[in-house]
C-alpha cells in the first residue's frame, strides 16, 4: 500500500523502512527525465526537506523526505538510467529508502483517495 505527499512522492511501508519515489502524475508532469540527484546513505532529513533532485529538460524539481529519517539506501539505477523514474514510477523507478525515525509522521501523509483528491 502506498502512501503519498501533497509534493508528489510516494512511499510504500517495509516494517521501519520506506522506499520513496515521485508519483506517475510528477513525472508525467515534468516529461522526459534526463538527470537524477540521490542522498547520500547515512544522511538524515526531517520531514519535508529537500534530499534529491530530478531534472527533465523542462524542468528540475526538488524531491521532499515524506517523513523524518536516515537514508539507508538509494536506487544507483536510476542515476545511469533517468527514464527508469518516467516508465516504472512506482516500482522501478524508485529513489530512496529512509528509516523512518517518528512513525506518527505516517498519519500526515495521504491515501490513494486523498491523493487523487489533490489533483482534481
């Protein structure tokens, strides 16, 4: 089950782990991927900061922690190959996995339903 941010990521819940992507109206919404700026593992970001960039030739768009926690892995991937994030947004296409250090952050993030809700 996926949960998702009003910026446009989404993230699917392994135990304290969750791996983290921009959602397929994001990248539908910038286009063509053609650059993709991962965190380094280790590093630790509140919620809501600035971890990674993707860049299109339209646009560059910052990518947002949707909760508070240490990056403890990243996609390699996707960094060789960009338009992995346009073709396979939600698998993969992946960015970063964190572990999340203030579970009730979860409960801010939006459903399916709520998601959808935001770009009608």
């Amino acid at each position: 089950m996926l949960k998702y941010t009003k910026d446009h990521e989404w993230l699917r819940l392994d135990g304290d782990i969750a791996t983290v992507g921009i959602t397929s109206y994001a990248q539908d919404q910038l286009g063509d991927l053609v650059f993709v700026e991962l965190p380094s593992i280790g590093a630790t970001f509140d919620q809501g900061a600035a971890l990674a960039v993707v860049e299109s030739v339209k646009a560059a768009s910052d990518v947002y922690a949707p909760v508070t926690g240490e990056v403890v892995a990243v996609n390699e991937t996707v960094t060789k190959e960009p338009g992995l994030v346009n073709s396979d947004p939600t698998g993969e296409g992946w960015l970063f996995q964190i572990r999340i250090t203030k579970k009730a952050e979860l409960d801010t993030l939006l459903d399916e339903a709520g998601y959808q809700a935001i770009l009608d």
